[in-house]
C-alpha cells in the first residue's frame, strides 16, 4: 500500500519537507511565520478564518464503482467522478510544488493489529502539531521505514473550482478509496483532518468484525469499562473526563474481539466556556504549552485564554495529546465495556435524565441518534436543533447505518453490557423555556450506574417512551428523574412527548426493511 499512498507527496515535487517536528520547533515555526499567537497559560492560539466548524455539505468519497459498492450513498457520503477528482488533484499537485510542507507519520488506532498507518502532510506548523496532538506518535526508531498506508493533504489556502472539479463550493473533503488519499482543501478547520481518518476508519473496520464507535471510553479501578456514545455538545469529553476512572479516550474508538481500543492520541474538546471547577482535567490540559486552542479569545491586555467569548464561533476547541490528562490510560486498550451510555442533548426537554435501555432498544437508539445540534457544531447552524444522527455520528459513516447496528448487536450478545440512555439537555421544558440538566446531577446518576447502584434501584416505566426510569438516586432530586413531574404543565409534557415519540417513528421508519437487525421501536 505505501507506493498507492506516497504517490501522490512524490509527484507533487515540493519544496522542503519537514519532517516530524516536535512541538517545540512547530510552535516556534507557527509564531515565526504569524499563524497563530501564544497564550498567557502557554497555549499555541490559532483561527481558522469564516469556517469554524465542519463543512458537512463539502465532504466527497470518489466514485470508483465495485470499490465503493459498500459505500452508502447519501447526504453525508456525497459522489465524487474519478474524473473530477483527477482534476481536482492535478490542481492540488501544482499548489504543492516547491512550497515548504509540513509532514506528520503517525498511527490511527492503539490495537496494533488494527492501527492505520497515516501520513498527514499540511501548509502550516500549527496543523502539523495538531496531527502530532491527535495520533499516535510512533517512536523514533520506527519513523525511518514508515510505509503509510493512507495520506492526508490538507491544503486550506487551494480552493476548489465547483466548475472544474464538481465540487459544491471552494471547501471540499474529499476521500479516494483507490490511491488512499485524503484531499482537504478551502478550510483550515482543523476537525478536518482527525474526522476524515475516522470516516476512513468506519469504511475499512468492519470488515475485519471491529465495531467502529464515535464515543469516549474510560476506566474504573476495577477494569470496569464504560463507553459514552454521542454527538459534538453531548457531553463525551466532559462526562467521560473522570478523576476516579482512567480516560481511554474522548471521541474515537473500536470494539474489537479483545476488548474496546482508542483510534486516537489525543482529545479534541469543546472549550467555550470551560470552567477550571466544572471540568478541571480539560482545564488543565488547555492551559499549558504544547495544547491548540483553535479560535479562543484572548484577552487583549494579558493574553490570557477567554473561554467565555464566543465571538469567532460557539464552537471553540482545545487540543492536546492524551498524556497531558492527568488519569489517562496508558495503551489506549481496555477491555470489554460493562456499562454502554448513550447521550442525547434533548432539545424538546421530554427525555428522563437516565433510563436503562434493553439491548433491543440499545440498538434502536443507537440507529436513532437522536440529540440536538449544538449552534457552532457545524456551519449554518446558529441554534439547536433536534436531529436524528443515526449511529451518533452519521456524518462520518460511509456504510448504512444498519452495518454497524449489526456489529453492536453481536458484541451485546457476547459480552454482559447494561445499556443506558442519558438526557444532557433540558428538562421541565424545551430549549428556550426549560433549563439544561444540572451537571452534577448528571454525574451523580452516573457514578450511581458505573458503580452498580442505580442498577439495584426500583424502576418504573415512563409512559411516552417505555423507557425504565430509576425512581431514586442518592444526590439527585427525585422529581428530576420524572420529566412529566419537571414540567410545570404536565399537559404540555404530554404534547411534547407525543410529538418527539412522533419524530422517532418517523425517522425510524427509513429501517423498516431491515427490521431484524435495526431492533424493535424503543416507544410503548
């Protein structure tokens, strides 16, 4: 596979390459060259301009016939000609020829049987430390001979030509099954470059039987492990970032016959309005040298990092390599999870706060993905809105939906899992009239069920749903743990309720003719 992979860098005939950079000499070259500021705290500080967040609509898999047979056609996985991505890769040739590259070889994946070998090549220093920042670094006696298997060119100043490339505007994301190639251009937000790997990722695993997830994963004391399914805003960072359990890893992971591994290196988190009390190992992590804080504010007197500003864009990152998190694990590879968390931001404020899922409605939940968008997330987004992201993470899933349902059905067969589905958005009313769920009942309900406590609870089934809510929780308010009883008009809960367990049918009902592998409806 290397010659497919390196063609593409040896044809372009740039000008010098550097190679592997450690963070110190890529932050030195990042401030040298005016892409980017240093924060008080030490931070290296960068913008990415008008786009500030995923271009969902730009990205493209290279239409090449029975090779991307398995690819599901859609929204998310627009088509590419071969003929205009032939064009749209001479264009990207001549860019690259005699500029200075910066040039990253590192691994996507800690299972070494399953690691891809990834070769991530950019314009700017502060891209190249967020690759190093978000792979996994191979050491160096390992880098001399390293073969790629994929490459990522991630060129922000080349914008595509819609008329000569057959791209929908300047921004395109394009993946190429057949040369392995990762084409960026038009954008410099750096989520690109971690998600189309992940995209790439959730193509090749499944047919080795590994269940690719975008979810966080951590650890207890005891090997106990616990595996947090949801979208952006959700809380997987923030939930999964625990001072009592080891963090495996905040956003990417497969589950494999031996157990539950990390896709990645590092964590990518949402930093608008961190707060050092709320989430104090993110803190940490995002004020210190070597972490990107991607269109953070700084003060203009003391340079200091201003998580509550939200001028560039709601959707502020902060980026940093896994060893910099106090209690994180050190292989990256667990075993099998005990505990599954779904999470769903619920806009409409009608879902409880936790309920135990069984393993049919696990799957029905996991192919609805229902939470709410969160203003920022994605461009053109500016308030949440419900959605429906089957698999938590549609955008990044070029097989249907019902593939990787498949996979998590087995691995609940064969592994003792008690599933839940946890509310991080409103409750006694919808966003705009309700209030979002108190953090630290969150986390109460979710040490109680880590821990075995909420299991042992009495639970009664809540009538719009059929979802079985624990009645108590020690630290939680009981009339939290009832939706209906959070409202102050239980009527308009029944309105409310009806219409969202309306909104889940109708999009469910797209898997009808794959009924034995999607699950039975989760609603009574």
């Amino acid at each position: 596979m290397r010659e497919v992979a390196q063609d593409i860098l040896d044809a372009a005939r740039p000008g010098r390459l550097h190679w592997n950079l450690v963070p110190a000499r890529l932050v030195t070259m990042a401030l040298e060259g005016g892409e980017a500021r240093l924060s008080a705290e030490g931070a290296l500080v960068a913008e990415t301009g008008e786009i500030t967040g995923r271009s969902a609509d730009d990205k493209y898999f290279v239409d090449r016939g029975e090779l991307t047979s398995g690819v599901d056609w859609s929204k998310a996985n627009k088509r590419l000609a071969a003929a205009d991505f032939s064009a749209l890769r001479h264009t990207a040739l001549r860019h690259m020829a005699g500029r200075s590259l910066f040039v990253q070889d590192l691994w996507a994946g800690a299972d070494p049987a399953a690691r891809l070998k990834v070769r991530i090549v950019t314009e700017q220093a502060w891209h190249s430390l967020f690759a190093r920042n978000m792979f996994r670094r191979p050491p160096d006696c390992e880098l001399h001979a390293f073969a790629p298997h994929w490459t990522v060119l991630q060129l922000p100043s080349l914008r595509a030509n819609p008329s000569q490339h057959g791209t929908r505007s300047g921004t395109a994301i394009v993946i190429d099954l057949s040369s392995r190639v990762v084409l960026i251009v038009g954008t410099a937000y750096a989520g690109e470059i971690k998600k189309s790997v992940f995209t790439v990722l959730n193509h090749l695993l499944p047919a080795s039987g590994i269940l690719p997830m975008h979810c966080a994963a951590n650890v207890g004391a005891a090997g106990d492990v616990a595996i947090f399914f949801g979208l952006s805003g959700t809380g997987k960072t923030t939930l999964s970032a625990d001072p009592k359990r080891q963090l495996v890893g905040d956003d990417e992971h497969g589950w494999g016959p031996h157990g539950v591994f990390n896709l990645e290196g590092g964590c990518y988190a949402k930093a608008i309005r961190l707060d050092a009390e709320a989430e104090p190992e993110i803190w940490q992590a995002s004020t210190r040298f070597g972490t990107i804080l991607e269109n953070v504010v700084l003060d203009p007197l003391t340079a200091a990092a201003d998580f509550d500003d939200a001028t560039l864009t709601e959707n502020t990152r902060s980026s940093y390599p896994l060893e910099f998190v106090a209690n994180a694990h050190p292989t990256g590879m667990a075993g099998h999870p005990r505990n599954i968390v779904m999470l769903t931001a619920d806009a409409f404020g009608v879902l409880p706060p936790i309920s135990r899922l069984t393993p049919e409605q696990a799957i029905y939940h996991f192919l609805s993905g229902y939470t709410a968008r969160v203003a920022g997330t994605e461009r053109g987004v500016d308030t949440p809105q419900a959605t429906f992201s089957a698999c938590f993470g549609a955008p990044f899933m070029p097989r249907h939906p019902t593939v990787y349902a498949e996979l998590l059905r087995r691995r609940l067969a064969g592994n003792d899992v008690t599933c839940w589905l946890v509310n991080t958005g409103w409750t006694g009313g919808a966003a705009g009239t309700g209030r979002r769920m108190p953090l630290e009942a969150t986390r109460a309900l979710l040490d109680a069920a880590l821990d075995g406590r909420l299991a042992a609870s009495r639970f009664s089934e809540d009538p719009a749903f059929g979802l079985a809510v624990p009645t108590s929780c020690p630290g939680v308010d009981d009339r939290l743990l009832s939706p209906r009883a959070a409202w102050s008009d239980p009527t308009a809960y029944d309105v409310a309720a009806r219409e969202v367990a309306g909104l889940f049918e109708a999009n469910f009902a797209r898997f009808a003719d794959r009924a034995d592998t999607a699950g039975s409806r989760a609603a009574a």
